[in-house]
C-alpha cells in the first residue's frame, strides 16, 4: 500500500494549536508565584514591630539600609544575617559607598531588648549615617464596645 502524498506536498502546516503551550505557561508561573512567597517568609526573620500612632511612611526612591534585631537576638542587614559589629559596619560603609545620603532603618521586634535597638543606632552613627528611623506598625483597630 502507497501513501497518496500527491495532495498535500504543496500545503503545509496551515495553524498550530498554543492553548497546550497556554496551559503549561499558567501553571508554572503559578509554581513559581507560591514558591518565591514560601522562600521570602522562611528566610526572613519573624519581627513583630511595635506600635505607634505618628508613623508615617519612608520615601520609595530615598536610599536605605535595613538594621534588623529579633526577640532571640539575631541581626540581619538589608535580610542578611550578620555576626558581630565588624560585619554590621562593613555593610553599612559599603552602602555608604553607594551614596552619603544613606538613611538606617532599624526594625526591632517588640520583645526585643531595648540594648540591641540602641546598640544599632550608634553602629549607624559611627559609620557617618546622620538620618535614622525606626520601623513601627499602625495598630490594629479594635472593635468598638456596644
């Protein structure tokens, strides 16, 4: 038996279907979506800040760095964890590099001991950064009583 090819040498392919192609692609961002938000919160540390009614927010554009102590007294720079004051400097001179308009931002848990909050705030002011802000939470509204 032959194969009758004498009609379609001259057509090709004339569509190709892409919902297959669709339907992989969606699933893998959504993959990667629900993967990159587990990988944030196990790497970052758990801080619950404390409260303050003035909060206001820091500016987008202005350049920072990130000073972070938690309740069990671990210290993270821009969400890297660091060991001693010699290497909290490093980063912050380094930063300072980028640009002398540097601000510190200091995000302390609530249980933490005041002594670490202090203890970054002259790491900052050692290393030449004049502007400085802690990290607070607006808080929570409660119910009003009836």
């Amino acid at each position: 038996m032959a194969a009758d090819t004498s009609s379609d040498d001259e057509e090709g392919i004339n569509s190709i279907n892409v919902t297959p192609l669709v339907d992989v692609m969606l699933v893998l961002l959504i993959i990667f979506m629900v993967t990159t938000t587990k990988i944030q919160e196990s790497e970052a540390l758990a801080i619950d800040k404390p409260d303050a009614q003035t909060g206001q927010k820091l500016e987008p554009k202005q350049h920072h760095i990130l000073l972070t102590c938690a309740k069990d007294g671990k210290l993270e720079v821009d969400h890297k964890p660091v060991d001693g004051d010699a290497a909290i400097k490093e980063a912050i001179t380094r930063k300072l590099a980028e640009g002398r308009d540097l601000q510190g931002v200091i995000q302390c848990d609530e249980e933490a001991q005041v002594k670490s909050m202090i203890h970054l705030v002259d790491l900052l002011r050692d290393a030449g950064v004049k502007k400085y802000a802690i990290a607070t939470e607006k808080p929570k509204a409660t119910p009003a009583p009836s």
